[in-house]
C-alpha cells in the first residue's frame, strides 16, 4: 500500500545539531532531524538512545542545552508545552497518560480544550455559544471514536481498559487536538500481533485522511519498515544513519549498533 499522498513534499520540521545533557550524561549530540510533508518518519535505536528525547524536546517537555527545533518556519526551542500543542504538535506517550478514572468519551473531549473559544461566562452558565461549541467538539470527537472502532468502549472507564485499547484512547486523544504533525512513542508497546495489526492500519487511516506527517518511535523492526518512508537511527545520542527502509536495513553501522544481523 502506498502511503505517499500527491501533496508537494516539503519540510514541515527542522530539528537541528541538537544537544540535550542531564548532568554528565549526553542524550543527544547535535542531533539534525527533518521532518516532510507528508511522510512517516521512523526513529529507531537501541534502548537509551535518545529516541523519546527527541520527542521531548520538539513538544517542549526537555529543553536542549543548544540547537533549534523549527515548526512550520517558527522557532518553537523555547517555547512551553501548552503553546506547542496549539501549534499543532501532537502527541502519545511511551507510557500511557491517560485520565484514568474518566471514559473513553471524557479523554477525547478533554483534548479539544485548546479549540474552546468561548467567554468563560457563558461556559459557566451553560448557553449559546457553548452548548454549540459543544455540539461542535462532541461531533469531531465521535467522528475519531469511529475511525479507531471504539464505538463499543467510548463510555468505558478508561482504567479499566487493557493496554491495548488504551494505547488506542491515546492516540484519539492525540487525533482530538486537530494536529498539523503527529508523534508516535511506541504506540504498540506492550501489544499482541493482532493488536498491532491494528495499530498499523488506524495509524496509516490516520495518515492518508490527513495527510499530515507522523515521527513514529517503535522497537518492532517489521512495524517500522512496513510503515516508515524514510528511518532516522539513533546510536547514544547520536544520528549514524538515514534513508529509506531498504536502504537502513542493509546500512552495515545500522546492522551493528541495532539490529544486530541483516534482515
């Protein structure tokens, strides 16, 4: 299946010579990172590679110690989480952030908090323009509760749920916030094979609906080239290799820092 769109290719992300230390320990070492439109870009790496660093840095979690992050031409280094998400950038997590004591339908609504535009007044009374506003958000909400088949679990308590559909309720929540990029932290972590079958296919409904780009962090090899345009690997920090699919597998440093044998 061909997850190419017709759309103009172009950079949509430009992470570069980013360098993240915690103390004496480096994470990243002037990291350069672009990211197109559209396209899925993988980053892959042995354990403590700085894979989710990466990620925290673009939506503003961990500040780097020097480089830029550059978001649709607008520097973002610095920028807080908050207002990063209202660029657009969207995010799950490698271990599940999820409200869990609410439904599946309360996360999801949750994240269209930053598309409420209404006076404060008329959201406390519960009138007018809210209860349109309302109407509005439950309608885009329902609409990705369909897309992700969750139609069967969308007033069940989120806590209650298995990993798998969770890791499914976070990637609505990500879906919820309308966003121009989408990253990916091992959304099938934890998961069975038909489990990530699925996985795969809402991530690729997801793509060619919006034809938006998503960075995908993910340690199953046969996931990633399946999915994947282009793979970034990582190795302590550092970027050793980038190219397609067929051309990372067959990258001898990518073979001796990963993967270990050729696929």
């Amino acid at each position: 299946m061909s997850k190419k769109t017709e759309a103009t290719r172009g950079g949509i992300l430009e992470v570069t010579q980013l360098s993240l230390d915690f103390g004496g320990v480096r994470a990243l070492h002037e990291v350069n990172v672009t990211v197109e439109k559209p396209e899925i870009l993988a980053i892959i790496g042995p354990n403590g590679a700085g894979k989710t660093c990466i990620l925290n840095c673009i939506n503003g979690f961990y500040r780097a110690q020097a480089g830029s992050i550059v978001f649709q031409g607008q520097d973002i280094t610095r920028s807080p989480a908050h207002k990063i998400a209202k660029l657009g950038i969207a995010r799950t997590f490698q271990n599940i952030e999820l409200y869990s004591g609410m439904s599946v339908l309360d996360n999801l609504m949750a994240a269209r908090h930053i598309h409420y535009k209404t006076p404060w007044i008329t959201d406390y009374l519960y009138f007018g323009w809210t209860r349109k506003h309302e109407v509005k958000h439950r309608a885009v909400v329902e609409d990705i509760i369909d897309l992700l088949e969750m139609q069967k679990i969308r007033k069940s308590i989120v806590g209650t749920l298995p990993e798998g559909l969770r890791k499914r309720v976070e990637l609505g929540r990500a879906l919820a916030l309308e966003p121009k990029i989408l990253l990916l932290d091992e959304p099938m972590a934890g998961m069975n094979v038909e489990e990530k079958e699925d996985m795969a296919r809402f991530i690729l409904d997801t793509f060619e609906l919006s034809a938006n780009p998503v960075v995908l962090v993910e340690h199953d090899m046969g996931v990633v080239m399946d999915l994947a345009d282009r793979i970034c690997v990582l190795d302590f920090g550092v970027v050793i290799a980038e190219g397609t699919p067929n051309e990372i597998k067959n990258n001898p440093d990518v073979i001796k820092a990963y993967l270990g044998e050729e696929m």
